[in-house]
C-alpha cells in the first residue's frame, strides 16, 4: 500500500506542478511520499525529507510538516523502547515533543484527518503518548545505566580477581544492557583469553577496534589474544599496525609510547646475533630427529626461523625491557640443544655420503643403519631435536673438515644431562671404571692429567690416531688432526702440549715403551694403565721431625739459597719434540746387572743417592773403572713447584719468556772417553740471597728440604753424543732417596731430552 501511494503521488505531483494553487496539495503528496518511506524501513531518510519540505518551503501548513515528523519520532522511539533501546527510544520522544510543543491534538486530528483516515493515527494522543514514553525511557535508561556501572564495576574486581567466568557475566550484562564501551568489551577480551577462549576473545577485540579504530589500544588487546591462540603470525602482524597507530597518533603523548616498543626488525636482528654465537659450537651437520633427514647450517637456520619457537619469541618481545638477551639465549639454546652418540665403530659403518638427501627412518636395515635409527629414535623421544653422530655428520675424507671440527663439542655442559642422576652416573662409572663423583665434576682443562690418561688407557679405537684425538676436548686443546700420523705422533703431540701449556709433569709418570716421537713420552695409551707412582706421604709429623733435625745439620741460609734456587728454574716445555725438563739430576757412577726373580735387573749407584735397582728391557751397557769409555746415565728427579708451597704459578719465570735453550744446557763431553760428571762441569751459582729474612720463608725452604729428602719417583737417563738426554723405559716404577742434601745444588739443571 505504501509504494502504492508513493506512485499515486508522484503521477498526481507530475500532472499539476505547474498549478501554483495546488501547492499545498503537492506539499501533502510529498508528506504522504515521505510516511510511505518511512514505513519502507528508511527512517532516518524520511525524517530528512520532512526536515528539508519544511525548511524549503515555509508556509502556513508547514505544520503539517512538524506533525508527520513527530509522530514519526514517537514511531521510532516506541520500537527502540519495545527494544530495550532507551537512550535512543528517550531522544526520538525528546524529538517528538518538541516538535509539535502544546498544541491543541484534537484540532489537529480534525484538520489533518488524511493522516488519519490513510493511515490509521491516532493525532489526539500523539502529545500524551510522546510525553508519557518519553518518561518511561528516561527512566528505565538511567535504571540501566545504573545498573550497568554497577555490573561493570563487579565485572573489574572478578577479573582483577581472576574470576574469569564471574566477569564474562558481569560484562555480557553490561553489553545486553545498551551501555557497552570499547573498555567494557576489552575487559571481557581479557577475561575470555583467561578461560583461553581465544575465538570468542578476539570477536571482543574486533569490537573494541570498531568503536575506536584511530586508537592502538585495540589492536594490542588483540595481538595478545593472537599469540595467547598461538597464532603467532597473525599475531606479529596485528603488533605492527599497533606501532603504525602510536606512530601516527594525533597527540604526541600517545606517540611517545612509540619508544617503549621495539619493532620485529630489530628482534630480529637480536636474534640472529644470538644464532651465530649459539652455533659457533654446534657441529656444522645435525641430522633433525622429527624427519631424519641431515641438515647443515643454513638448514637448520631455517628451521628454527619458520618454528614456532622462533615466532614465539618474536611475537612476545613487544617493549624494550622484553629484549632480555637471557631468555632468547635460553630459547635459541634449547631449539639447537643436540644429543651425540658416543660408541665404537663396528664393521661397516654409515658414512656422510650414504644418508646424505635420505630419510634415516627410511633407509634399510643393513650395517649400521639400525643403530643410526635407534639413537634418533630415542633422541627424538626424549625431546631432542638435533642428533650427531661422527660416523655421517662429518665427511670422514676431508682432512680439512676433520681439521676444523671443535672436538670441545663433546663436551658442552649448557644443556640438561643425565649428571643428575645417581643411577645414570654409577652406571657410566662402572661401565669406564671412572669415579662417578669425578664424571660428575668433570671440567674439560689440564687439572689431573695423569688421572684423566688414566681413564682412557685401556680404550680401544677403530682409527688409531683416535686415542688421542678423541682426547683433545677432554684437555681443551685445538690441534690439527692428521690421520695418517701414527698413534705415537698423534698421542706426542698431545702430551707436549698438556706439559707445555700446565707445566704438570704428571704425565711422565708411566711404565711400559719410550715413543719414538720423544723418549719420555709413552708409545701407547696403554703405559698409563698403571696408578701413578704414589710413594707413601710423609706425615707432618714426620715432616717437623726431619725440619728439626735440618736445624742442627744443615745452616739456614744454605736452604734458602737451594729454595730460590728452585724457585727460579723455567717451567717444561718442548721444542721439536724436544723436552727441556728442569730438574735435579743425579750421575750414574756405577751399573751392575743381576737378576732377580728371573728378570733383568741392574744395580745402580749414583752421586748423592742411596743404590738402587732398575728393571728395564732395553740393554744397558755395563761400565766400571776397566772400562773408561762407557756411556754417561742420570737419574733424574723432575721438579715440581708444587713442594714450593706456593699458592700458585703466577710469579714463576718462564711462564711469561722462556730463556734460549742454549744458555740452560752445558755440552756434555766423554761420550768416548772416561765418563766425567757433567754436572761439574758448571757448578751451580746462587743468587745472591739478603741478608734479612721472614720466618714464614725460613720454614717454606726448611719444609721443601723435608720433602727432598723423601723417596721419590726418578727418571733414567742417557748421555747422548749431540749433548742431549734420552729415556731409558723402566717397566717398574723407578724409586730413589737423596742421601746427601748438601749435594743439590750442584746437581739443578735443565736438560733437553730426546
């Protein structure tokens, strides 16, 4: 009926616009047009149109005009009010009665009776009705508002509680109610991401963002609720419109909240500086335990840039003081922490070349393929990520990569292990036959060589030059590794550069074959099989018994120039495989074979020590007084600072600059004519010693010659005709004891031993 009128009045308009009597009517045509639009559900545009009739054409019957339009307003305001929309129902009968004021609305229902008789209004009680609404919205408006800050004030509290299904409520009230705000609908954002209802939470942060899209604040509620979703890409993108609203804020206050945020560029960048120092350690090929397959770098950079992890940390590090360089280290630590496999070659085992492009999983179950699978199986199980093996993750054939391997990887302690775990260690334990405890303390460095030769001496390798190979992490030592070298050059290289580097001459203690690379050196792993030569400790009684007896026999002043005397001799070290041992050497001035128990056994008689015997395998040839021309021995008592009782090495000479080998050693001549002592050949001078001394020195000096006058693990020595010394391998340790003390002196010397 309504578009039927609207036609009827265009065609009528049409047909007598150009009669200036009949203005009136059109202006009714245009009013019934207008009532016609509006029952068309176009409210606001037909309220317009009457607005415009009544402001355009302004004459006597423009309150036709003001009629329609406020029964019109009521009209809108009784479906807002039957809506529960009471602020907006209040403004439309605002609207009404101020529109048609206190006019008489029975001579208007009279007058305008075409309103009445096509549409069926009521004109007499139009003014009654708007006031009467108009009352009853505002009233139930302001119950609601009450109402609503009291909802969302309980709302506050249960959130700030943590009760999150109470707040949900409080909020959901608040919003059926008609007075929501963009904070309402962030607070039910929050407290829906409390119960992780992450969906439902995000469609409150859409809503926040239509109420006010020129402010950030939206776009941040919904960024934490994207990456509380683990929706991490969404997520970062939404943080980055968030900076774009800060940057282009309206007032600066809210663009000088910009400086608190850091961009994704710059964690990024952050990031990847952590990546680099994190694999500077990592072997350079890891096979990835979830696909089998063998990754190198760039592979495994890869990997963790498109992980979650990676989006993780990027999407959590929105301000400045999340850029904590501790948490990502910890992040890039644990997606890179990698589990080795440490085992003995057995038959054919997997090479680079044979897993290289494949799936571990899917390789078939031939040589050492089933172990390969095994250890990734089991490493992915127990949530590690990234496996190595030395069988297939380094190229076996380029001497180079081997060479460049940091063998100190065996060895990183960063990650979670199995030292926690008393059974795990015992079991290593006496699977090696090594000390739990000391497995447990275990640092890689020089400390205890002796022990740690020890530990390995009965290991067995595929590749010989392994045995010291695999050593160098253990000692924290980079040399080259030069398969091809022979187990005795490899093993020498090692136990020069632990004697050179510490100073410890632990590891010259060993029984068994001189090696070839030098003559004090062992020529297997095996020699340190043995303990140590542990000759009893002297009790400090013992020890201020043999200081009391010094007093009497011995003047002060020749103990203190024999301790700065040792004070002062260089630490070991080699030079072309040559050792410059300091030392106390003791001439050999007589050598008898005999045997004893059915074994080679020679007596020897040297100055300054009590006789004793020697079991060794190599020959000696035996000399007396008959026979002038035979070679020069020494027995030898290498030093150790540690009887200096000092607190440590810091102020030892030689440690800083070594002095020219040339001007410690002396030319030993005779080796064809009757044997001379060398050691008096160039007695030793003291340095001069003040006359002043502290009691706390006195007692150090009177200490170390107690010791010296103990038993002690020797060395044998032979004169050779270039002036250097060499080993004579002893399968017994050697054990001698000074019997003249007075004779030291004469006797401190540095030798190069071949």
């Amino acid at each position: 009926m309504c578009f039927l009128l609207v036609k009827v009045s265009v065609i009528y308009i049409c047909h007598w616009s150009s009669c200036p009597g009949d203005l009136n009517k059109i202006r009714l045509l245009l009013l019934i047009k207008a009532i016609a639009i509006f029952n068309a559900n176009q409210h606001d545009k037909a309220i317009l149109l009457i607005q415009e009739l009544a402001t355009a054409r302004p004459n006597p019957n423009s309150l036709a005009c003001g009629i329609v339009e406020a029964y019109l307003h009521v009209q809108v305001g009784m479906n807002a009010l039957d809506d529960t929309r009471y602020n907006e129902a209040a403004v439309h009968f605002t609207a009404g009665v101020n529109t048609i004021g206190f006019l008489s609305m029975s001579a208007i229902h009279s007058q305008y009776d075409v309103f009445v008789v096509l549409f069926w209004w009521d004109l007499k009680s139009l003014w009654r009705t708007a006031h009467q609404n108009l009352c009853h919205a505002l009233l139930r408006a302001a119950f609601k508002e009450r109402c609503s800050v009291l909802y969302a004030a309980d709302g506050d509290d249960a959130l700030a509680a943590g009760n999150y299904d109470r707040a949900i409520e409080l909020y959901s009230a608040v919003i059926e109610l008609d007075f929501a705000t963009d904070t309402i609908f962030a607070n039910r954002s929050k407290a829906r991401s409390g119960k992780m209802l992450w969906d439902n939470a995000l469609l409150d942060t859409e809503k926040v963002i239509e109420l006010n899209p020129s402010s950030y604040f939206g776009y941040q509620l919904k960024h934490a609720v994207l990456h509380g979703a683990h929706r991490y890409d969404e997520a970062i993108v939404v943080f980055k419109i968030m900076l774009s609203k800060l940057e282009n804020a309206s007032d600066t206050q809210t663009q000088s909240l910009r400086q608190q945020y850091v961009s994704p560029s710059e964690v990024e960048e952050v990031i990847e500086k952590i990546i680099k120092a994190q694999l500077n350690d990592v072997p350079h090929r890891l096979i990835n335990t979830s696909t089998g397959r063998l990754c190198d770098r760039g592979v495994q950079i890869n990997a963790f840039r498109t992980s979650a992890e990676y989006k993780e940390l990027l999407s959590s590090t929105m301000k400045h003081a999340d850029l904590q360089m501790e948490r990502i280290q910890d992040v890039v630590a644990m997606y890179f922490r990698y589990v080795m496999l440490s085992h003995r070659w057995e038959g054919t085992e997997l090479s680079l070349h044979d897993i290289r492009g494949k799936e571990v999983y899917e390789l078939n179950l031939v040589g050492g393929i089933q172990k390969l699978q095994s250890f990734c199986t089991t490493a992915r199980d127990k949530g590690y990520r990234w496996a190595w093996i030395d069988t297939c993750c380094i190229d076996q054939t380029n001497n180079v990569e081997v060479q460049q391997l940091n063998w100190s990887l065996y060895l990183g302690d960063r990650s979670p292990n199995h030292k926690d775990s008393l059974a795990i260690m015992q079991e290593m334990g006496d699977a090696t036959g090594i000390d739990p405890q000391a497995l447990v303390a275990f640092r890689p460095g020089m400390r205890d060589a002796r022990e740690k030769f020890q530990w390995v001496s009965a290991r067995v390798t595929t590749w010989q030059e392994d045995i010291a190979y695999s050593l160098f992490g253990i000692f924290g030592v980079n040399l080259p590794v030069i398969y091809g070298e022979k187990k005795q050059k490899a093993l020498g290289r090692l136990l020069q550069e632990v004697v050179a580097q510490s100073g410890d001459i632990s590891a010259l203690d060993w029984v068994g074959q001189s090696s070839e690379f030098n003559s004090c050196l062992p020529a297997d792993i095996t020699s340190y099989k043995a303990p140590p030569c542990t000759l009893p400790s002297p009790s400090e009684d013992v020890i201020q018994a043999s200081i009391s007896s010094l007093r009497h026999v011995v003047a002060v002043d020749f103990v203190l120039k024999l301790y700065d005397l040792l004070d002062n001799l260089y630490a070991p070290r080699f030079a072309n495989c040559r050792l410059h041992l300091p030392c106390i050497a003791f001439r050999v001035t007589a050598v008898k074979c005999c045997r004893v128990q059915d074994q080679e056994t020679y007596e020897f008689k040297a100055d300054g020590l009590h006789d004793l015997l020697i079991i060794t395998e190599d020959k000696l040839i035996q000399f007396s007084s008959p026979r002038p021309t035979m070679q020069t021995f020494l027995l030898v008592r290498p030093w150790n600072r540690y009887l200096l009782e000092l607190p440590d090495f810091a102020g030892s000479p030689g440690l800083a600059e070594l002095p020219d080998v040339a001007d410690d050693m002396q030319s030993e001549e005779g080796y064809s004519s009757a044997p001379e002592s060398p050691l008096q050949d160039s007695p030793g001078e003291f340095p001069e010693v003040q006359e002043s001394f502290d009691s706390e020195l006195s007692d150090r000096a009177l200490r170390l010659a107690a010791y010296l006058e103990q038993p002690f693990g020797a060395f044998l020595l032979a004169h050779q005709r270039g002036g250097e010394y060499k080993r004579f391998a002893s399968d017994h340790d050697i054990v001698a004891q000074v019997k003249d003390l007075s004779s030291i002196p004469d006797m401190v010397r540095t030798l190069e031993i071949l």
